[in-house]
C-alpha cells in the first residue's frame, strides 16, 4: 500500500537530512494506492465501533485492502494512465460517497478534485514507478544479497494473528514471496526481530501485559511509542508462547533478540512459558480468541543484572544472569540467537559466529 502524500513528506525529510533519493527507490507498478477515502473510511469505521475498535493507525489501509480484495482498487500503475485512473475513481466514488452521506454523515468526496491532487503526485513519482518484481528476480539471479523486510509482527498477520485485532495483509515471512512475487524458493534464510520484552500497539489481547510501575518503565526506557501514530504501547514480560509460534509460522533460521538493555536494573525478569484457562494449560498459541483473551500466564523467574549491558559487542561480555536469560530463550523457543541488540546505534549489537552472513 503506498499513500503518495506520506510517501513524498518521507522522501522530502529524507533530502533534507542530506539522503539522495533518486533510483534507488522503485514501488511497484502493483502497489495498491491509499486513496483519501480510504483514510476517511476508516476514522469512520473505528468511530463507530466505539469500544470494540481495533486500533488502526488510522491511516487508510484497512479500507484500501477492502478494495484490494474487491477487486475495485486503484493501483500505482494507474497513476501512468489517467484515462484509467479517472474511470476507477469514478467507479468506486459512487459507492463511497454513498457511505459517506448515508451511513457515517460525513462529507462526500469529489472526483476532479481526487485526480487533480493525485496526477500532481505521478508527476513527481513517475521516475521511480517500475516492475519491483522483475528487479528483485534478476539481483537474486545475478547472486546479489537481497533484503527482505517485513512490517507488523506475527499476531497482526490477517490469518495467523488474533483476528480480528490485526492489520489486513500476510505480516508474516510468506507474506514476502505474494507482496514482491518471488517464490518461496527464493528466500535462503527467515530472521526473527524480537524485543527482550513484548509490546503491542492499539487494541487485543495482551496476556503478559504489565499495568505497573515495571511496565511504566519499560516503556519509557525503551521509547515504546508508535511511530507512526506517537500513541503510547502497550509493554509487558517477553511471551515465548507466541514467540514460539512465530518462529514455526515463519520458519525462523535464527532470532534478532533487540533491546537487552532495556531490562537492565530489573531486580526480577519473567518469562511466559505457558498459558492457564479453566485447568488447562496451553504450551501453543491457542487460536480460540476468548481463551488468549481470558488465559494467566505461567511464568518463570529469573535474577535481574545490575550491571549495564549497553553497547556491549561480545557475548561473553554480558552479565551471566543476561547471558541465562537469551539461552533460556534459545531453549523455549528452539531456534539460536544471532543478534541481540545492546543499544540504538548499529555498531552496538552482538553477533553470533553463524550469522556473518546476516
């Protein structure tokens, strides 16, 4: 999904801070474009649902995916072809402004105005607009190293997270292969990004969710706003449960484990190993959303370090207590650890012998 306006303010910001944009960013003749009725749609959308509300950025992409799936969406491509573009517009206006006006009272929208705002933007696009997949296929056949980086995490995926608080699109790894149209054969190896600790954005379930002090703390410490939004998230114990389940849903080859300094001074550090609901203990993530909703989680203690772990490059070099803490995660987890991140600037990270290659 791409939403011309942000797009261009991110690509501005990016020259003033002296970053060159120029071929070296290309979007996908296939992206789907995030109309301003999109982001109307879905303000409405979450308005109305009041306390039930998912917790969307707000920006759009809901709606823009409805559109997607209903085959009636607006592409980047289309931005080359005005004739195209204008007949879509016109097409979908008469079934959005009729929502607009009838059920959510809000204004209705204007064609000319919609397609005068958007042929500015392909304007200024135009140059970077290609054929992403072709790209991609000919520098992995050329044997170059090609990164793949996926937004949202595994509970958010539209099949596999907590349906239905999750974003609209395949978050998980696979997603990779549909969204760039590459084939699984493709992708040599999956790397997991974890937090030491769990967070979450916007609504659902949150079993190891911390409302203390603890909590307060991690999320100041760890600068635990959302970037896109600025709203506070939420933060609790790290969940192996869920861990585990993205490492198999995924097919994780190893784990970036971020933010080990964030638990620095804690007295006592959890770790969720297993859930509780009516007698029965879940070691799997249960699919049922009133059991993950309404489970205890079932943890296991371990001591805090006293000492800080900021910047530190070398394993051995941690506190022993933080050294136990990523090998019981490599144990509950059953995939090995190749980063683990000790601060916020890229040289303050350690890096497993088998992950040269990441």
């Amino acid at each position: 999904m791409v939403e011309p306006a942000a797009l261009l303010q991110e690509i501005t910001d990016l020259k003033k801070r002296g970053i060159s944009v120029s071929d070296n960013l290309l979007i996908s003749k296939n992206a789907h474009l995030i109309m301003p009725y999109h982001i109307a749609l879905d303000m409405a959308g979450e308005k109305s649902r009041g306390k039930k509300c998912i917790g969307t950025t707000g920006r759009g992409i809901g709606p823009a995916y409805v559109d997607k799936m209903a085959r009636t969406g607006i592409r980047v491509g289309d931005l080359l072809v005005p004739e195209t573009f204008m007949e879509k517009l016109r097409a979908n206006l008469k079934y959005i402004n009729f929502l607009m006006k009838n059920m959510y009272k809000v204004p209705v929208f204007s064609a000319p105005k919609i397609y005068n705002e958007y042929m500015e933007y392909a304007k200024k696009l135009k140059k970077h607009i290609a054929d992403t997949d072709i790209v991609i296929d000919d520098l992995i056949t050329a044997g170059k190293n090609v990164l793949l980086e996926g937004a949202q995490g595994t509970l958010l995926d539209i099949d596999h997270g907590t349906y239905p608080y999750v974003t609209s699109s395949n978050s998980i790894a696979g997603g990779a292969c549909t969204g760039l149209g590459i084939g699984p054969t493709r992708i040599s190896r999956v790397l997991g990004v974890a937090k030491a600790y769990t967070t979450r954005g916007g609504s659902g379930p949150f079993p190891t969710e911390l409302f203390d002090a603890t909590g307060e703390e991690l999320r100041e410490k760890g600068g635990e706003f959302g970037a896109t939004t600025g709203r506070p998230r939420r933060c609790g114990w790290l969940d192996t449960v869920i861990l585990r389940h993205a490492a198999r849903t995924n097919g994780f080859s190893g784990i970036a484990i971020t933010k080990l300094d964030i638990l620095d001074g804690l007295d006592k550090i959890k770790i969720c190993t297993a859930y509780k609901y009516r007698g029965k203990t879940y070691r799997d993530y249960p699919k049922e959303l009133d059991v993950f909703e309404k489970c205890t989680p079932v943890y296991e203690e371990f001591e805090g370090w006293k000492g800080s772990t900021l910047g530190i490059t070398s394993f051995k070099k941690l506190p022993v207590q933080a050294q136990a803490y990523i090998r019981k995660i490599e144990e509950l987890v059953g995939v090995k650890t190749d980063i683990i991140s000790t601060g916020k600037k890229r040289d303050e990270l350690i890096k497993s012998e088998s992950s040269s290659d990441v």
